[in-house]
C-alpha cells in the first residue's frame, strides 16, 4: 500500500452496500485512499489487528455480531480509530456514546445514504492535506 493513502475499512453484512461504497470513495478519492471491505466482523477484526486503518465505515445490524459489540471489541483492544456508522436504522449521537462511551464516532448516517454526504463526511474525518 502507497504510504500517502489512506487505508478506509468498511464493514457492512450487505454485499450491494460493499460494492456502492467502494465504488463512490475510489471515484470520488482517486488513487487517494485504499478501501478494504468486509462482509464478517470477524475477517475486519483478523485485519485490523494487523494494520490499523484511517477510518472504519461500520454497519450496526449484523447478523454474528452488531456494530457496537464490534466497536467494544476493538476499543477494548486499543484500537482508536475513527468511525462513521451507517445504518438502516436512525442513530443518535446519544445512542451510540450510551452503545460505545468514548467511541469516537465522526458521523452517522442512515441508509439509503445521500452519497454527497457521505463523501463529505469521510473528506472531513480523513486528514485534509491527503484529500484536498
């Protein structure tokens, strides 16, 4: 992986989500970011050990685990990185800090997403200089 880019993970048991957000980030980010999806929480948490990413879109509603269990875990374990939630279901900033203390989520979002939002969010939370 380029050193430059930024590595974004996406964790969402919906196969059509995967695909829709690799695709905008790639067009909208070009040779700017390197975009891992997962489809089980189990396979994000054996990479993530490995090399923390820059960024973790995460999907609430799984069927193995849900996304605040999945977020517990890899706090527990030391990893900080930064989330954007997005799910089928509507969130609160108050939820998720009650699901997660301390869960540095940067934004919400309820699916279906409005990509231009989406793409804002994930420029915003990434570090500018890279994607500007």
């Amino acid at each position: 992986m380029n050193d430059n880019k930024k590595l974004v993970y996406v964790l969402d048991d919906q196969e059509d989500i995967l695909f829709l957000i690799k695709e905008l980030l790639e067009y909208s980010f070009p040779n700017l970011i390197t975009i891992k999806t997962f489809k089980e929480p189990m396979y994000c948490m054996g990479d993530i050990k490995k090399e923390c990413p820059d960024l973790l879109l995460l999907d609430i509603f799984m069927p193995v685990t849900n996304g605040f269990n999945f977020l517990k875990l890899i706090r527990n374990i030391g990893i900080n990185v930064p989330v954007i939630i997005i799910s089928g279901h509507e969130w609160s900033r108050k939820t998720a800090d009650l699901a997660v203390p301390q869960n540095h989520i940067e934004g919400i979002l309820t699916k279906p997403f409005d990509n231009k939002k989406l793409t804002e969010l994930v420029r915003r939370t990434l570090d500018s200089s890279v994607l500007a």
